[in-house]
C-alpha cells in the first residue's frame, strides 16, 4: 500500500496488543475497497487513556477500536454512547463524531452476523452460556430479547447470579437463569444451543474443556466455542463426537471488525469480501 497525505488513520487501544489479528482485518479490508486507510495496534496504559483519545481526535484519527482492559473505562472518555454498549457495558469502537467519539459494541453484532452466516438460529433457542465474564455477559444482554431460555453456567455462582439478575429486568421475563459450574447436571434435558465464553481451552492450554461429562454434552445440538485458538477447541471436539456442530470464534472476530470498518468509512462489505478475509485470519493463526 502507499501512504500519501490522504491516508485515513485508524488505531487500536489495549494493553498489551502485541498478539492482535485485528491489523490482518483491516488491512485486507483496505485493500479489497481500494480505502486508502492504515490501522495502528497502540500499547496504552489505562493512566493514559483520557490522553490517548484526545489526542486521537486532535491527530485527526478516523476511527478506534478498544480492547482489554480498556473497554468499559473508555465509556466516560467518549462524547455519546449507543444504547447496546450501553447496556452491555462495554465499547469496542469509536466512530470520530463532530465533538468527539462515539462508543459502540461491534463485538456483540459481530458474534450475531458470525451466527447468521453459519446458518445458525438463536430465535426461540434454549441456551447454554458458558462463563460470566464481560463477553458471556454481552452475550446474555443480546440473546435476552430473542431466546426462549438462557442458563448461564459459571465457577463463580456470584457472578452467574448478577447477570441473570439484570437480563432479566431488561427482558422483563424470567429468561435467564444462574447455574454453579459443579450444577450443571440441574439443567433440564433437552436440545440446546451452546456459548463457550469461558477462557477454558485456549492456547496453550488446549487439551482442556470447562465440561467433558457425556452426558452434558449430549444435550448440545450446537456449540459456539469463542475461542479460536486453537481453531478446534476440545469442546468443539467434544460436541462434535457427540454429533452436534460446532464452531470456533474467529468468526465473530472477523465481523466485529468488518462492522467497524463499515462504520468508519460508510461502506457495506460483501460477503465475498468477507469470505477473503476470514481465509487471510485463518491463515495467519
Ligand atoms: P473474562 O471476563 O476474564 O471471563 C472469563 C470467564 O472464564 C469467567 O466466567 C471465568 O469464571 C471463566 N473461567 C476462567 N478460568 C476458568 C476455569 N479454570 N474454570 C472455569 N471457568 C473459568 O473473559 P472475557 O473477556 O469474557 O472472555 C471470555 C472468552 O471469550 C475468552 O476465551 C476470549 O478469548 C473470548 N473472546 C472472543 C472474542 C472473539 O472475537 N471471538 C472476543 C472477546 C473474547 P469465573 O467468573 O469463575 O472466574
């Protein structure tokens, strides 16, 4: 590419981001569109995010994304907040606006246009969401208005506890319910669409699984296992031995960026182009 003085800029902020895969997205983006746009990974410590954004903005920067640990304390530093980031409670992009930054959630999005192009439904699904943390919390806020039932299963009752808690006062109905890691077993039988939002088998820690009891797995019809590295989590391997599909994260990685993308530069990605770009991911894994 060739960078002239009619280069848009854009950065992600995180700490660290030494290992991203999101300069991969964006750079093929680019080139796929013709956009003339590079994409910078920024070491910022969270002392110096107030800074980091305003300078930003001064520096003309088009669009950011922000990763761990910054994607909650970013939400005051930004001059309007969409309502989905909002009630997840965290922001992964920042949309230049007249007076400063606008926040979204892409990651939440992301994950649903993942499940539409693997052809998978989540309207009227019972659901198994794997893990409390800040990704299986967002997962629950976006399921919450279109499943029928979600069982949010955590190692730490407390935190399992709290989002069933709020889900269900944004739903207004009963539609999510805490699940002790060792309870599992209380989950009624029947067919279920998995969430594997736990950190639990990830490189290199592969041979690990946060469930492995047969019969747990027999109920899952689907899992989708966040992770995507390794690209064939044991989970996966697991459901699918069991005669469910499985599918990995990079996915939803791939259309959180491309949503990003569309938002800083006003175009719509095809799914040509996205197929391009998932191959390029998967390739630099
Ligand atoms: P987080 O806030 O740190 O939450 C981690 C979750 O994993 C918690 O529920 C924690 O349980 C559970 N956990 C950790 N170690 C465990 C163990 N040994 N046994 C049982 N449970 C354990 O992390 P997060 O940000 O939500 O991320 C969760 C996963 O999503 C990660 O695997 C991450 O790679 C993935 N992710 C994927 C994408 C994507 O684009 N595909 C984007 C973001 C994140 P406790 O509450 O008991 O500690």
């Amino acid at each position: 590419m060739r960078i002239d003085g009619n280069t848009k800029t854009c950065v992600l902020l995180g700490d660290p981001v030494e290992h991203t895969l999101s300069p991969v997205i964006h750079s093929a983006l680019a080139e796929l569109t013709g956009i003339n746009m590079v994409y910078i990974p920024c070491r910022v410590k969270a002392e110096d995010m107030e800074r980091a954004v305003q300078g930003a903005f001064a520096l003309n920067i088009l669009g950011l994304n922000v990763t761990i640990p910054h994607k909650e304390k970013v939400i005051p530093l930004l001059c309007e907040t969409d309502k989905l980031a909002e009630r997840i409670g965290a922001v992964n992009t920042l949309v230049r606006v007249k007076d400063g930054y606008k926040g979204l959630n892409t990651d939440m999005p992301g994950l649903c246009r993942a499940m539409e192009s693997d052809g998978i439904r989540i309207q009227d699904e019972n659901v198994i969401v794997l893990g409390a943390g800040g990704v299986a919390r967002a997962v629950a806020v976006m399921l919450c208005d279109k499943v029928n039932h979600i069982y949010i299963v955590n190692r730490t009752m407390k935190r399992a506890d709290e989002i069933a808690g709020e889900v269900n006062t944004y739903a207004g109905r009963r539609v999510a319910e805490a699940v002790c890691l060792d309870g599992y077993d209380m989950i009624p039988d029947g067919r279920y669409l998995a969430i594997q939002a736990t950190n639990v088998g990830m490189y290199p820690h592969c041979e690990e699984a946060v469930i492995t009891d047969q019969q747990f797995i027999n109920k899952i019809h689907t899992s989708y296992d966040l992770i995507y590295n390794p690209q064939k989590t044991r989970f996966m391997q697991l459901v699918e031995n069991a005669g469910g599909k499985a599918y990995n994260g990079l996915k939803m990685l791939l259309y959180q960026g491309i949503i990003a993308f569309e938002l800083w530069n006003n175009v719509t990605i095809t799914e040509e182009q996205a197929d391009v770009v998932y191959e390029r991911l998967r390739k630099s894994l």
